[in-house]
C-alpha cells in the first residue's frame, strides 16, 4: 500500500493543504508529510481560494499522484454531488461544483463536506471521539454548528442540513437572532452574540467595537458582573441544546471544538450541569473538548476519504 | 415461505395479540388472520398482563409454531437485552426479561421494543411513511414519545433512550414538568396537562376533575378562549420541539399519533407552522397524521420482526 493522500482545509481565514501516507503512520500518532498555508487575503473569492488551494496541492505532490483527496468547507456543501452552495466567508462560492473542479485537477477521487461534519470524523477517527460509537460535534465559535457520527458512520440528515444546533430554539422569550427566531442556541452562546451583548451594556466606551468572544471570557475570569452573566447565559443555553440533543438521539459523547470553548471552567462547568439538568436522568453521556486542534478539518478530510474507503 | 408471525401490544389499557401471515398478503394491504384483546382490569399487575398475553397467543396459534413473535411494550425496554425496565402504566413490570420468558413459552424468535419505536417501524413500513428514508413517529397522547427511523432502520440511541422529545426543553420560563423541568414539551402538548391547565382555570367548578385533552379540544372548537390558548400553546411549543429535532436531525417526514393528533385542524395548523419557523428554511419536512390508528402497535411489532429478517 503506497498511498499519497492529500487534505485540504477552506476555511474561514486561511487555505491549508497537507499531505500525509496512513501506511506510514502509527495508529493514534498520525503525522503530516508536509502542510502549506495561505492566509486569505481582504477582497479575496472564489477564484482566488481555488487557485491557491490548487497550487498548494501541486507543490506538496510534486508531480506525484494523490490516491485521493478530501476537502474540509467551511460553508453550506451539497455532499451526494460535491457542490459547495454557499461560502459562509468568501464571496463567489455561490453553487461551485467544487468535486468536480478539483477531480479534473488531480486525476483523483474527491470527497468533500462541510467543517462541522468532517471534524466530527475526525475527532471520532483520530481525537476526542475515539472508541465511541456514537457523537455529536460542536463548534463554539462565530457561529455554532454540528455533525454527527451515528453507528460509526457521519449523519448527514435527508439533505445533508444535519446539526444545526445553533439554530435550535431555547429561549422563545430571548434575544432575536439574525435568522429571524428568538433563542436560538447561537444567539446566546455564539463569540459575537456574547461580545455584542457586553459591549452593549458597556454603552458608548472604547471597549464596544473591539469586543470578541475571547475579552468576555477574559472579563468574566476577572470578575466583570455583565461578562460573567452573559458568558454563564450562553454556557446554559448551549447546556439545553445539548441536553435536548441527548433526549432526541442519546449519542455516547459530545465533543466541543472552536474559540468560546476556551473560556474556562466556569463556562464547562456551566454547559455540563444545563445540559445534565436538561436531559432525562436515564440518558447518559459525555461532554469533552475536541483534541485536533487546527489541525481537526485537516484530519477530518483524511477520516472522510477513510470512511468511503478512498484511502488505498 | 409459510410464515405466522405472531403480535402483542401492551399498551396502557389492553393487551392485544394478533396473528399474521407476510406471504398471504398483498403489500400495503395486509390483514391480520385474528385479533384478540382483552382490557386491563384494574389492579392488575405485571403477572396478570403476562398470563393473558401467554393465553391470548395460545389461542391464536391453536397447537401451531409461531415463526417468530414481535412485541410493542409502553414503557422502557432494553433492546438488546429483551428486558422491560419499567411500565408506564402497569406495576411489577421493573427489570423483567419479557423476551427470555416469552422465548421460552413460544419456542421462537422475540423481539421487543417500545411502542413509540416499535410505532415508527410500522408507520415506515406499513402506514403515513411508507418509501421515505428517514423519519420521527411522535405519539402525542398522554405522555409525548418518539421513535426515529434513520436511513430506513431503527435509531434507538447509545442505550436505547432516543426520540425523548416530550423532554425536551422549549420554553425555560414556562410551568414545571413531573420530571423536574420547566417549559418540556410534554408539559405543555400533553392531554392531561392541557386539561390541567384549562381545569385550573375553570376555577372550583365539576369540569375540573372530569376533563381530558380531549375535552379541551372541543372546548376550543367550540370556541372557549381558556381552551383555544392552551390548545394553541402545546401546538406551537410541540412545532417548536419538531422543528428544533428537523434542525437536529434533519428527516424528510414527522409522523404524528395519539389522541391529541385528533384536535381539529385548529391544532395541526398550529404545530405545522411553528415548526417551520423553528426550522432553518433549508431544512425541509413534511408533518403528516399517522395512518394506522390502534393497530400501529401491532403493525410495528411485525415490521420489528421484518427489520430483523425473522419472518422466515
């Protein structure tokens, strides 16, 4: 087995590509052959992603053939015809058949779906999710999003629109949300929503425009009343969507990736006991911090390409 | 093939048992050879519903072998193990193998499972959600249950606990639940705690004690406002529990059954469109009435024994 496979990762601020042999690698100490990364540039598109993507390709494989290639997107993908539909960052990837663009390039089999759904693969293939049978991934960051692996397999839903926790609804009486519904989970417990939410109370101070996610994490540790409010706010009403996940489908794991998730105990603490509160006392499961790192969409096209049997 | 598959439900106020034969029926039009049933009488217990059901099984096989016997139990069943945890309804029923004793009275194949499981087999094969891949039975009646068919096979969850929808959470400010919990969608869409609710508000007059969730429903179409609002308000928190399991899960079809379902268009209107707003607008689905009323059970436990391939 001589396999050549090659990983790339569009995301939301940077292009990543990686190559690596699993006929080379120890189980549970996957290595890279080699990464290339381009960060994206301001007014950059479609077109742009792609041929950067494309050359980052052509450099790792230096003339060598790729036995195939998955793809990590960080937007809406159409995963029975490869299609990205939209692009939740970069202009232009509006309907790209982007399976086909990038089969024609590398003469290889193509797989590719969105971040959420690979990085679920990934943690259960080769980081937090290892030896279950069944999970729920979570990406805490400027948005919240889903996959699932169900029986050992992704679950993409009828139309691949599976785990959209974000927008499920917690709070019917909360804030509104730019879909249009009251207390969706995103609303509350998304980095921007929490940052908008403290700088608001802030009134017309400095620290307004340059709120994130991370300075209401930091504000809370140091004792700022509204940060803490608001960070424990979030923290709960992810706690309730996840709890009302384990109702639905009593997954083994939850696995939790992505910026707010580095807020502390005080946000874990807060997520576990809402999300134990909100399930039934029979249903049991785990709630864990994703282990990939970075590197998790990058190993979720490689658990993609093995989970279709590409891999050589 | 000379299949007799033998059915038995036991359900919260009879013990049914039926008898079958796949390879003499016509497709979407089977009918069972006989039917017997008899009421639960009360105080009766675990022992009393076992022995009947033994009797009534007897007496359709008529000294004949049974090619395998499906079950549909309301209350919590270990799958794997064929062992009934609890009754809902019935006392004595803690941690009793069914499947091994059953097994042991019929010589032949059992398999058991929960009625809302069982109910989401029998509508995939046989009733509203015959050719869709992946679909929710909910039963909204006088608890709220559910069982999911995924990618056309059971999904039953890590321990068997999936489909909990009547706990999850909608409304967090909303009246407390039995289990602890505010705003369940069980506590607001259920029929005896809509009837609770609108009692309550009659004050200390005789419909108090009497009234069911279908007394409330006739109140509404008869256009009392106490009723019409309590009826309106578990429409929309079980639309906001069904939209929020399509964000989730994403299923082409939600299949509903139980007494409530029989509320009037008033009702269903109610539950479709709050669903869908819950929703994403990219994920699609359809909410359609159960079609095969008080057999669903029965039917369930033969498509049980059909999902097995045990039907010789």
């Amino acid at each position: 087995m001589d396999d050549l496979l090659l990983a790339f990762d569009f995301g939301g601020t940077k292009l990543t590509a990686a190559l690596t042999r699993l006929s080379h690698s120890v189980p549970g100490q996957q290595g890279w052959l080699d990464v290339r990364r381009v960060f994206s540039p301001e007014g950059g598109d479609a077109q742009f992603d792609m041929e950067t993507m494309i050359k980052l390709g052509a450099e790792l494989l230096a003339g060598r053939q790729a036995t195939a290639v998955g793809v990590s997107f960080g937007g809406l993908v159409d995963y029975e015809t490869g299609t990205v539909r939209l692009s939740h960052h970069v202009p232009g990837w509006e309907n790209i058949p982007l399976q086909a663009l990038l089969a024609a390039e590398f003469s290889a089999p193509i797989r590719i779906d969105n971040d959420a759904n690979v990085a679920a693969l990934g943690e259960h293939r080769f980081g937090a999710g290892q030896g279950h049978d069944s999970l729920m991934y979570i990406t805490v960051s400027t948005g919240v999003g889903g996959g699932w692996v169900l029986s050992g397999k992704p679950w993409r839903g009828h139309a691949g629109m599976a785990g959209e926790i974000g927008h499920t609804v917690v709070d019917p009486s909360g804030p509104l949300c730019l879909c249009g519904k009251r207390g969706c989970v995103e609303r509350l417990a998304s980095g921007p929503y929490m940052a908008q939410d403290w700088a608001e109370e802030q009134g017309s101070g400095g620290a307004r425009e340059l709120a994130t996610g991370k300075d209401v994490a930091e504000m809370a540790a140091k004792g700022d009343e509204a940060a803490r409010r608001i960070l424990l706010r979030g923290a709960r009403a992810l706690g309730v969507g996840i709890g009302n996940a384990a109702n639905l489908i009593n997954p083994q794991l939850f696995v939790l990736g992505g910026g707010v998730t580095k807020s502390g105990d005080l946000w874990w603490d807060a997520v576990r006991q809402s999300a134990h509160e909100t399930a039934l006392p029979e249903v049991h499961f785990e709630i864990v911090p994703a282990s990939l790192g970075d590197d998790a969409p990058l190993w979720g096209a490689i658990a993609l390409l093995m989970a279709e049997g590409l891999t050589g």
